[in-house]
C-alpha cells in the first residue's frame, strides 16, 4: 500500500467499483461503519449504485448551470428527462485505457478524471463529509477492466480523480488485500488465505500470509487477476437469451446481392451495459434503419432500434439482474422483459447459464492457479479461502474453489461491503504507530 498525504481525524475505506460504491468509516474505537445511502423514494442502502447523471438548468439572465445527482438519483433523474440528461455508467471500467481521456457532454469537454470527480465528491456530499478532512484508502484491482490496459496508468487515473474531488490524503490497496485483511479479523492464529474478490468488471484473487500478532498483519504471496466478472456474467445471459430476439442472427441484402449478417457490433454494444446508451446516436439509428428494410426479421431489428431509441437500457439490464440472481437460489427461472412489440418470456436454467459462462469460470480457474505458481504455493497449501462480491453467489464460482480446496475451507461473508470495510482497517493499520 502507498500513500500521499498526512494522515487527518477521518479515516474512511472506498470501494469504488464498476457497478457499486461502499464507504466504510472508521470510529473511534477503530471499529468499521459502512455509510447509509439515502435517496428520495428510496430505501437507505450500504451500497451506491456506481452512476452519474448530468443535466442542465436554466439559471437567472438564461444562463444554464450543469448539475448532477449519482447511485439511485442518478437513474430518477435520467428517466425524468433522458432527451436533456446523460447518464455515465461503469466509469472506472475506462480507467487504464489511454484510448479514453475525454468525452463531450451537453456542450462541453469532460475527461474521465473529471466525470468520476464529480461522482466522488457528490458521493461524500450525501452522507455529509468534506473530502478535504480525511484520510482515505481507496481500492484498485489487481488488472484493471479492458484488452491492452496499462494498470499504472489506471492508479494514476484514480488518484487523480480523487484529488479533483477534493481528496488531499489518500492511499491506494488493491482490493482482494483489502477483503482479507477484514476476513483476518475473524482469525485467531496464523494462516496463508485465498481471497477472491469479484467486483462487476474485474475478478481479483490474491494469496496473502496473516499473522494476528505479528506488527505487519498482512504478506502478500501471489496476485492474479482477469478483466471479467458480474457484467460479463449479464452479458452472457443478453448474448444468448435477448440478442436473438433482437435480430442477431438475421441477414439483409445490399442491391439484391447475396444475404449478409447484421453488424454484430450492433449485439456485442447490447451485451455491454455501459456501451448501450452510445448507441442513441443518428447515425446508428439510420444504421439500423437501412439494415431492417431487406432484412430477413425486420420486426427484430425494428425492437433493437426501439429498445435503444426509448434508452431501455436499465429496464432490460434489470430484468437481465433479476433472472442471474433467481439461477444463484433456484434450478430455472423465467426472464422477463417487454417493450413495445417486444415481448421475451424464456425460460433460462441453471445448467443452460453455467454452460453460458464456462468459459469465464475456466478463466477464473486459470488466474487462480496463477496466483498459486506466483505464490509458489500448492492448493494444500491455502489453509482458508474468502469469497466475496456479488458473484461469489452464483454456485458454479462457488463450485470451482470447492472443488480445488474443499467446501470445509471456503467460506463467505459481506459480499458487498467487506472490501471498502478492509480498505478502512487497512487505513487504522497504516496510521497505527507500529507501522511508522
């Protein structure tokens, strides 16, 4: 862990994740709180939805000052408005990639530093903190979301947006660190642990030594990461259950040649929630429109423009939610979606969606047996296994660590708050005077 700054009398952990945001404050007694989030017409939740929406309003002498509401707000107010409003989703996925530094938003020249700057200090500003007045350890993964990133860069980035949101002290921990430095709390005695943390665009696993009474509480061993996780799971079940109801596999014709297949861009965009709303360009929907005159279902391609014309976006990543969820406690569920003429009843069960994501859990696999060989350590090795994220949930990840370690090792706990609760312990450790 590194750090900037001096330390100063509020210590927090965040967790700023893909799709979620946890703060966890620190009392006087050292003893982690997560913050309460509450939004009007919503209960308080220990969990923020990772979303920022921008508008404008008009102000005296016809002047337009640009405002912002994040989390729960952030989805009200786009639905109140989504022709004047832009919502930002799943800003920390762009981080390392140098391809994204700016965009152009309601007339104006934003980078991404920018963007997630206005989320953070919003952010601090619902639960009633100056960001200026505290000491923060924040998390990064182990890799960072995306083909070709540049995981410095992504750091640097992260810093750099916190510092815009008015952070004067803060130091950076990757989170599967984090997660078990709260699991360790619960040991008595020295033990080597596997955490795997999976967050919505990375899945982290790191291999750390823990020692209770020893001043260093925490060795790293080995780390390992890939670039997938809940988002990727979603995408599986829109890859094989929506997009085929959207025209994915129908063909067109240009000047009565031979039959063509429709841009898959089109699908791999729907796949990945927080490209869909880029799509509501003219061009794309004259695109789509062209496509559908001499396609083979033109009725499907005329949903895909609706779904993404009417910016259905979070209904259908809703329902898409709720049918993952339903397969972690039942055997089959229904996903249920309709728009328009666009009706999707489909049964999905547990075995169609593990042989969806079999690839992602032989890649999960993979990365933690790398984390073994980086740690130069055998399974028997790994006395306990801490899981934690939302995915963690779905049985087949589970499956996979039980396989390799045995159900008596694996154990699970505040899938969503454990790692900012870690980051803010690691911060009491840090500012601790046997670690000076």
């Amino acid at each position: 862990m590194s750090s900037i700054g001096s330390p100063q009398s509020v210590r927090l952990g965040i967790d700023f994740g893909t799709t979620n945001t946890v703060v966890v404050l620190l009392d006087e007694n050292g003893q982690p709180h997560p913050a309460r989030f509450s939004f009007p017409h919503h209960e308080a939740t220990e969990t923020c939805r990772s979303l920022l929406c921008l508008w404008h309003e008009e102000m005296r002498a016809g002047r337009a000052s640009l405002h912002e509401a994040i989390g729960a707000a952030a989805i009200d107010a786009y639905l109140e408005d989504p022709a004047e409003s832009r919502l930002i989703m799943s800003m920390k996925s762009y981080l390392a990639q140098a391809s994204f530094r700016q965009t152009r938003l309601l007339g104006r020249i934003m980078t991404l530093e920018m963007l997630i700057a206005r989320f953070l200090a919003c952010l601090m500003h619902t639960i009633g903190i100056d960001p200026a007045h505290v000491t923060a350890t924040v998390g990064r993964p182990v890799h960072f979301a995306g083909e070709g990133v540049d995981d410095a860069f992504g750091e640097q980035r992260l810093r750099d947006s916190f510092r815009a949101a008015g952070f004067h002290h803060v130091n950076v921990a990757l989170e599967p660190e984090a997660a078990g430095w709260r699991f360790a709390h619960r040991l008595g005695t020295p033990a080597t642990v596997l955490v795997g943390d999976f967050g919505g665009g990375t899945s982290d696993f790191s291999i750390l030594r823990f020692d209770p009474d020893a001043p260093q509480r925490a060795t790293p061993l080995g780390y390992a990461g890939v670039g997938i996780a809940g988002d990727q799971f979603d995408y599986r079940i829109i890859d094989n259950v929506v997009a085929p109801e959207l025209g994915r596999h129908a063909t067109y014709r240009v000047m009565g040649g031979a039959p063509l297949p429709v841009p898959a861009e089109w699908y791999a965009s729907l796949g990945r929630w927080h490209r869909l709303a880029l799509m509501r360009t003219p061009q794309t929907l004259r695109d789509i429109a062209d496509v559908a005159r001499t396609a083979s279902e033109p009725e499907k391609l005329h949903a895909l423009k609706n779904l993404i014309d009417d910016q259905q976006g979070q209904a259908l990543y809703r329902a898409v939610g709720a049918a993952k969820r339903d397969l972690s406690r039942t055997d089959r569920t229904v996903l249920r979606y309709d728009h328009r003429d666009l009706h999707i009843h489909r049964e999905i069960t547990r075995a169609d969606f593990e042989s969806w994501i079999a690839p992602d859990l032989h890649r999960f696999d993979e990365a933690v047996q790398a984390a073994l060989d980086r740690a130069n350590l055998p399974a028997t090795a790994i006395d306990r296994v801490f899981l934690t994220g939302g995915t963690s949930f779905v049985p087949a990840v589970r499956d996979l660590f039980t396989r390799r370690f045995g159900a008596e090792r694996v154990d699970m706990g505040g899938e969503f708050v454990s790692v900012a609760e870690g980051l803010a312990l690691m911060n009491e450790q840090a500012a601790s005077p046997t670690r000076q």
